[in-house]
C-alpha cells in the first residue's frame, strides 16, 4: 500500500484521536473517591495551569518559527518577476494559454466576464492542484510552479448557471 497524504493525515488522526479516548477513559477511572475541598487542590491546580499555558505559548512561538520558510506566498518582488499569464472564465467557457511552462514561477492573472465563477485545475494525475475564485470587475492574481509535465484539467468550482457542468478546459504543462 502506497503512503499517500491522506494516508498519513487519516494515520495522524487515528492515533490523536486513541491518545483522546485513552486520557479521558483515565481521567474518568481516576475520577473515584470521595469529594475534596477546592481550597485542597487550588495551589496545584493553578500550578498546573501556569506550566500548561507557558508550554503550549512556547510551543505555539516554535512551530510558528519552524513554519515561516515553507509560507506559500512569495514577495511582491518575485511575483512582479513571474511571468504572467490571463485567464478568462465566461458562460460558459476558460479563456486559457494552451502551453504553459514546467517548474516555473508564474501568475495567472485571473477574471470573468459575466458572473462569479470558480477555477480548478487538476494535474495529470486527477488532483487539485490550485483553485481560485474568477470575478467580475476584479483579477485575482494565482501565483503557481506546475512540478509536472502533461495534460491539465480546468473545472469550474462555482455554480454559474445552466451549463456549470459543461465548463471545463485543458492546457498542457511542458
Ligand atoms: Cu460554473
């Protein structure tokens, strides 16, 4: 079986979610015995308290820090250097280049003539890579690398009318 990312996200979530159950079943079977006082526990229940909201600000501080380089966005100065591309959704058709280069930075310039719509665009390999909203009036700038060469899909991702099912396009990655 190969080790997809929804593999690995489903195998995150099934060992967070037994790590869950198991404390509560232990908060819960500790949970027996008579009642005490708060004034009894209060000190070290504070204590307690103090060391978990310091330990998950600094863990919160570190992981925003180990992050930082893998942000998505780049600088406005390289995406005034990327090549840019426009990308036209109308009902109910994409106006799209029908090359576009491999491993390279580039924007599509994206807008629509008549009503919102939405851009999907899907690899060779049948999963979404990229998606943004095309509007009327307005050009949403979709920075992109294709790490792929090959045939790309383009569906519509927003209702748009009668035909909706119908808008699609392809372009090849080269
Ligand atoms: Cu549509």
């Amino acid at each position: 079986m190969r080790l997809t990312p929804e593999l690995t996200i489903f195998s995150v979530f099934l060992i967070l979610a037994a790590v869950a159950i198991g404390t509560l079943v232990a908060i819960a079977s500790a949970a027996h015995g008579p009642a005490v006082e708060q004034a009894a526990v209060q000190k070290s229940g504070y204590r307690l308290r103090r060391v978990w909201f310091r330990g998950l600000a600094i863990s919160a501080v570190v992981a925003f820090l180990l992050s930082l380089p893998a942000f998505p966005y780049r600088t406005r100065s390289q995406l005034a250097s990327s090549l840019h591309h426009p990308v036209t959704a109308l009902q109910f058709a994409f106006v799209i280049p029908p090359v576009l280069p491999v491993d390279t930075p580039i924007v599509l310039d994206v807008t629509a003539t008549d009503v919102n719509h939405g851009v999907g665009i899907y690899d060779p390999d049948g999963r979404i890579v990229a998606q943004v909203q095309a509007m009327p009036g307005y050009t949403n700038p979709l920075q992109l690398v294709f790490k792929k060469p090959g045939q790309y899909l383009v569906l519509c991702m927003e209702y748009c009318g009668i035909a909706h099912h119908l808008m699609r396009a392809t372009f090849e990655v080269r």
